[in-house]
C-alpha cells in the first residue's frame, strides 16, 4: 500500500510491505526534505559515489528499490530504505535537518545502555510511556504481566526446540487463531494497524484472554513437545482453552470480546467495559 507523509511540507513517498510489517521510504524524498537539494537524485547520487566499499556493503543490506509513482505518474524503480535505513542514511547527510535526527539516535543508544545495565530501567520506562499516551493505571498492570507471560511462553519454546523467529510467529498464530479465530496480522487488520503493537490496541478482557491461551506454557512443560511441529499442536490446545473462556463470556453478556477499536480509543473502549461490568453487578444485585 503506497502513502504519501509530510515532512517539513515536502512530500516523501512511503509504501507498507505486508508481509514484512514495515514501511518503506523513497530515499530521493528524504534527501530533498533533508537538503532543499534542487536535484535530490543526484544529491544521493553523490552520497553514495562517496562511499567507501564497506559502506557501499552495508548500504546493499538495508536499502532496496521498490516501484514508486513518479512526479510523470509512471510508475519507477526507486531507492528506498526501511525506519533503521533512513536513520543510517541521515547520518551520511550533512544537514542541519539532520542534527535533530542524529541527537534522537544518541538518546536511544545511551538509553539501550542504560537498560542493558540495569534492566529494571526498561520497566520503568514502559510504564512511563503508557501512562504518557493515557492508558489506564489497571491496563498497564495487566500489559506488563502479558509481557512477563509471553516471555515465559518464548523462553519454554526454546527449551522444547523451537527456534527464534519465524517459528515463534508461527506458533503465535496458532495460539492467535485457536483462541480469537484470526492470525495476528488479521487481527491486526480488524484493528486497523500497521506497524503497531497488537496487545498494546487490546481491551484489558482481550488482554486477559491473551494471556490465558498464551499459559500454553505450562501445557508445553507438560507434553513436553520438540521442535515446531510436535509445538504446533500444543500451541492450539493452549489457544482453545482461551477460545473456549471467550466464546462462554460472549454467550453469556451477548457481546463480543474482540473489538475492532484500536489505542486511539481504546480509553472509551475500557470505560464503557468498566460501565458493562458495573451494571452487570447492579442487576445481580437488584
């Protein structure tokens, strides 16, 4: 899906790779924005005639041509790089543009340090953020287990076989599918989201459910299953067992767990599921 974003009111073309979850950036259009170049092409013409071979080597890893529209409406093979490749593009540009770019990028380096050494930094920074972008006190608590959850789940993939990567994605959908009827990139697609986060655009009650089919990992120390496919198996019982719980609670508040609201209301998603319980307890009472 091609896209056309602002910066500093120049356009820059960009295009969502599906299968990759990421978006990709013209990196002629980031030069113009960069420089005010009257040429831009030839701009990055020149950064890279600049470059020595070993930068060349490492240009090739994280930049590619994808077929973009160009200003005559055809469509053209054109340079373009993914967030990380754009970042290590700027720092090869000398521009006072950039400067806010290059600083942005000591931060995060400094703050990875940071954290690596004292590791309980990036806990509090999580809760920082969340509480930053509105979520409730209650969400996070609940956010922040699901995280130790799904590490428990990786860590115990591991231990039975199962490699880094591809194979924890597909074991993954299994458990996404066996519990919610949707792989995560459907999921994600009823949510309306790109490149975001999943859990972080769940409800607290589809953040509960995550977690109980993700408990798949006392399942897995129990049947102790090697490798990905005798994996595979376990990962939908473990995900029926949550399907289960969500079909019982929709059969019997007549609405669906799964929402296609996303973070940008999910404030609003949770009052009203506060309001649902409430009134719930008011009737049980009456």
């Amino acid at each position: 899906m091609s896209d056309i974003k602002q910066f500093d009111n120049r356009d820059i073309r960009s295009i969502w790779d599906n299968e990759q979850e990421e978006w990709y950036f013209s990196v002629v259009d980031v030069v113009g924005a960069l420089t005010d170049s009257p040429n831009p092409r030839d701009y990055w013409y020149r950064v890279k005639k600049r470059m020595s071979d070993e930068e060349k080597s490492e240009l090739s890893t994280f930049c590619r041509q994808l077929k973009m529209r160009a200003p005559d409406g055809k469509m053209r093979l054109t340079d373009v790089a993914d967030m990380q490749g754009i970042f290590r593009i700027i720092q090869s540009i000398p521009s006072p543009k950039a400067e806010p770019f290059k600083m942005w990028l000591a931060e995060v380096g400094k703050e990875r340090i940071d954290e690596i050494i004292d590791p309980e930094l990036t806990i509090e920074r999580a809760l920082a953020t969340y509480l930053n972008k509105g979520y409730t006190r209650e969400w996070i608590n609940q956010r922040l287990q699901a995280i130790q959850v799904r590490k428990e789940l990786t860590d115990t993939w591991q231990d039975h076989g199962v490699k880094e990567g591809v194979e924890y994605a597909i074991l993954t959908n299994e458990i996404s599918k066996a519990w919610s009827g949707m792989t995560t990139r459907q999921y994600k697609d009823f949510k309306h989201l790109k490149k975001e986060n999943l859990r972080d655009n769940m409800t607290t009650l589809e953040l509960v459910l995550n977690m109980l089919a993700e408990t798949t990992t006392e399942l897995t120390r129990t049947a102790r299953p090697i490798g990905l496919e005798e994996n595979k198996a376990v990962a939908r019982e473990g995900g029926t067992v949550a399907g289960n719980a969500r079909r019982d609670i929709e059969e019997r508040t007549g609405k669906p767990v799964i929402t296609s609201k996303n973070a940008l209301n999910l404030s609003k998603v949770i009052g009203e599921l506060a309001q649902h319980i409430t009134d719930e307890g008011k009737e049980s009472r009456d």
